[in-house]
C-alpha cells in the first residue's frame, strides 16, 4: 500500500510541527532515518529529485517495516492508590476579604427580605427575629453588625485583623443565632438598650427557660494530624493521600510487580493491590491507560537473565527466561473508598506502608523515582 | 470613515460586523440571601447560600446514610434478623405477600438456581434487578404482569 510510506514521510519532512509534537523522539529519528535511506537509493536509481518532495521518492521506495523493539524490558505494573480529598481547602486572606466584601454589597443591592413571609406577626418566632435583627442590624448573620441602609451604610469595610470573615466565625455566628443568642457576645450594658417591644408584656425580654445546646462541628484538623498518624486516612482531609510502601529492599514505592501472561495493566494493578494489601480494601481502579512511568536501565548496558515463573493469580502467565535490559513501570491510578491495607500475608516481603502527602512522598521516595513520579501526583 | 453602527453590512458575506447599540437592561431583582449552615446525617457540615433564613439546616436522609452510596457500610445493609422466629411462623401462615419489596428481591436470589459468583457481584444495581426479574419469569415464579422496563425487576409475590 503506497498510501501509509507516502503519509509517514510526509509526517517525517523535519519541519512538520505536528510530526514534532505527537511522535516521540526514537521513532521520529527512525522515521526520518528511513526516509532519507529510501530518497539515497531513490537519488542512486534514478536523477535525483529533492530530496524533501515526498512524492518523487515514494514512487521508487519499498514500504516502511516497522521493527519491533530491539531490547526487551521488565514490563510491570503499580498501582497509585489515592485518598481524594475530604474537605474543601481554607481560604487564603484575600478570598475571605473578597467574599466579605461581595456580601456586604449584597446587602445593597439585592431586594430586602420579606421578613413577614417567613415569620408571621403573632408567631413567638416574630419576637425572636426582631430580638436578634436589633443587635446585628441585618437579616445576615455572617457579615458582622452593618446596616446597609443607615447612617453607616458606607462603612462596608472591616479593619485589619477583623475576624468577621473567616470561616470559623461564620459557623460559630451561625451557630449562635440557632442557640437563641446574638451573634456577637454583648455587655450587659447594651444588652438593655437592645431590647424591644412592650417590657410590660415581656416583649423583647429573653426568658432564660431553656438552654439551646447546638454541638458545634468538628475541627478541620483531626487527632490523625496532631499526632502525625501517617497510618490514618484522617490525617490532611483537605489534601490528596497517597499509599506508599516499604519493599524488602527497604525503598519506599508504590507497590509494584510485573505484568504476567496476557494480562493487562488494569488487571495487573487490581492483582497487585490484593495481593500486597490484602482484599479488606474497597478500591477502584480508575480507567485502563496508565498515568505515568518510570524507566530504569540497568546499569553498564548489561542485560539480567530473569526466569518468571508462572503467577497462580495469572491463568494465562507460563515459566519462561527472558533476557531483560531494564524495567518500565507503568503507574495506574487507582482510589480509595473504605478500609486499610494489611501487609500480614503480602506476596512482596513488603514491610510497612503509610498514606502521604505528595511533599511527604517525595521526602521518602529516590531522587530519579520522584522525577517520574511528581509530574502525576495532584499537590491538593 | 462612517461611524461602526452606520456602515452597510452584507447578509451574504461571511464577515459580519459587531452591533454594539446601547441597550436598556432592567436591574435585576435578586432575592435576599443568607449564609446556611448544613449538617448532614453523619454529622458533616458545610455553608451555602440560600434564600432561607434558618441558620442551620439538619438533613436526615442524605448520601452518608444511604446504602447506595455506602456500600461497604455494615450499618446500612438491610439484614433482617428473625429472632425469635415469629416472621418465619407468619410466613408460613400468611405467604410472602406482606413481605418489604427489598425482602422479595433477596428471597429471589436465594430460590433462583444461579449462584452469585464474583462476576455477579460487580455487576451494577439495575443488572441485578433486570436479572432477578428475567429468571423469576422464565421459572414462572413471579405472580402478575411484568413489564418489559428494567425497573419492575421485583415480582409482585402473591399479591393480585
């Protein structure tokens, strides 16, 4: 078929942008390689035509045969398994000023709230409402006191240092207006000036009766990151986590092995994850396409002779001796649900494993394993 | 040079000139809203906006308590315990006809010739029901009419 020699060489003119960026650096040289092999004998045949015009030379060409790999390499699989993310990051100062900003505008600008709509007059939530509304000065509670309407409706700005944007205390006024209380503590010298309505009838008047208990949420940061559990899916909730593990050689890795018979790498990396965390793990392996590498060469070009034998995992793996120049491992990405890994009964001599942050991975893992592997780890 | 607005503009040529004539745009009346706080059932929480003035909203039946989402919770599953026996004397005196829908699904599978093997079971949700419903009418189990759909997987038992 003329078709796919006049196409590849015309892909392999150097100055193709698109040959450049989608054909890798071996095959581009290969390529180019032949074409020029085939435009010589073209040239050495016949008068030669430049040696750029890929139709003169297709003509007198054979058709390219492409050549399996010279070397063979130790083709494994390993499986990336990551905890995503519990918690949404914190805000950085100038997204809470932001946000602070952008509600206290809102004030202005959107229609008043229809207080009558939700509380109804003669209701005892009406009361409650107007009590609270009196101290705060405005239907939000996360804006701090600010009375878009009033004298001091420019002063939308807060201080510096001023708490009333941060999360925390958005919760926490939150919180307390479902407890009954004002969002702010008062003195109790204000507290009398605030009260409204008829004090004849009670009006206003806060009855300490019942005392609304509302439990506050748990903090972001849990018991997992004070005491630097790296064992614990608690610990970072807002970050990415990663399991590591110790081999017998003492590295910290993902765990890895190689792909036996005619298994691919999605099956590989399910095989390798039950067999060296166990099957108390309820994971997900994310698609079939690998989402990095790491090549290793061995050293002074020599080739190991490796006998693999048959994996019993693995119907389709046989004995056999292979002469291998290296490895190429192929990460997959994989995701944590429920459970823990458990190393008792691992097929790998592995002997310890732990969830980390990409920074951590990185102060654990080798310096030429860590290029391969950055560039594929999220830094949330 | 014509201003933009006043140069001729040609419908059949590909090149089209911007129209930017000031137009009236009402202001936009947005609702009130407040900052909400949202507890979820396992105790989870997180703000959003709303129009609702209620500070904190408790939801009881969300993802974190339901077993779709949680399948590896021991918690949710749907095991029925029979303690002392008196749900088998029931069924023995007044049928299967009263049992919960999620009942009959598990006794289906527990009749049905088929073993659950590995494969099965990763199989998804709606497989299994389409499944149950298929077998259960090739045995000519299930009672009553059973669509075609996918979603009536369950037989209506001896209910008529």
């Amino acid at each position: 078929m003329n078709a796919a020699p006049q196409s590849a060489r015309r892909i392999a003119s150097a100055n193709n942008a698109f040959f450049v960026d989608t054909v890798c650096f071996s095959c581009r040289n290969r390529l180019s390689q032949q074409s020029r092999r085939h435009a010589a004998t073209a040239a050495a045949v016949s008068d030669p035509p430049p040696a750029t015009s890929p139709q003169a030379s297709s003509r007198a060409a054979a058709p390219i045969i492409a050549k399996g790999p010279r070397k063979a390499y130790r083709l494994m699989a390993a499986p990336v398994l990551s905890r995503p993310p519990l918690l949404t990051r914190d805000l950085n100062s100038f997204e809470k000023a932001f946000y602070l900003y952008q509600k206290r505008l809102n004030e202005r600008l959107a229609m008043p709230f229809s207080r009558y709509f939700y509380y109804n007059k003669g209701t005892p939530a009406d009361p409650e409402w107007k009590r609270k509304l009196q101290a705060r000065k405005t239907p939000s509670r996360d804006i701090g006191i600010y009375d878009a309407y009033g004298n001091e409706g420019w002063n939308d700005e807060v201080l510096v240092g001023d708490r009333t944007g941060e999360r925390e205390s958005v919760v926490e006024a939150l919180i307390r207006d479902a407890e009954g209380k004002s969002i702010v503590e008062e003195s109790e010298k204000d507290q009398g000036a605030v009260t409204a309505g008829d004090a004849q009838l009670g009006e206003g008047q806060r009855r300490e009766t019942t005392k609304i208990e509302v439990e506050r949420p748990s903090s972001r940061e849990t018991e997992a990151d004070r005491s630097g559990d790296v064992k614990s899916l608690n610990r970072k909730l807002d970050r990415t986590l990663y399991l590591l593990v110790k081999n017998h050689e003492g590295r910290w890795r993902f765990p890895e092995d190689r792909v036996y018979g005619r298994e691919n790498l999605h099956q590989a990396a399910e095989r390798i994850l039950i067999q060296s965390c166990g099957i108390n793990m309820n994971t997900w392996l994310v698609g079939n396409h690998p989402i990095g590498h790491h090549a290793h060469h061995y050293p002074s070009q020599k080739p190991i002779v490796s006998k693999i034998s048959a994996n019993a995992l693995v119907g389709t793996s046989k004995e056999s001796e292979k002469e291998e120049f290296g490895e190429k491992l192929f990460f997959m990405k994989a995701r944590i649900m429920a459970g823990q890994p458990d190393l008792g009964s691992n097929a790998y001599g592995l002997q310890e494993w732990a969830w980390l942050a990409k920074e951590e991975v990185d102060g654990r893992v080798g310096r030429s394993y860590w290029a391969s592997v950055k560039n594929m780890l999220v830094e949330r | 040079m014509l201003p933009s607005t006043l140069r001729p503009q040609c419908h059949a040529c590909a090149l089209r000139q911007q129209i930017r004539h000031a137009s009236l745009l009402r202001r936009p009346k947005r609702p009130y809203s407040f900052t909400q706080l949202i507890t979820l059932s396992d105790g989870s929480t997180f703000t959003h906006r709303t129009t609702s003035p209620q500070p904190i909203y408790r939801s009881t039946k969300d993802t974190k308590n339901s077993a779709l989402w949680n399948p590896s919770s021991q918690k949710l599953l749907n095991i029925e315990e029979d303690e002392a026996g008196r749900l088998k004397r029931f069924r023995r005196r007044f049928g299967r006809g009263f049992d919960a829908e999620a009942m009959e699904q598990g006794e289906e599978a527990g009749e049905g010739a088929e073993t659950v093997d590995q494969a099965q079971q990763d199989e998804s949700l709606l497989d299994l029901i389409a499944g149950y419903g298929q077998a259960a009418e090739k045995t000519g189990e299930a009672a009553g009419v059973q669509d075609e759909a996918k979603k009536s997987g369950k037989g209506k038992g001896g209910q008529k």
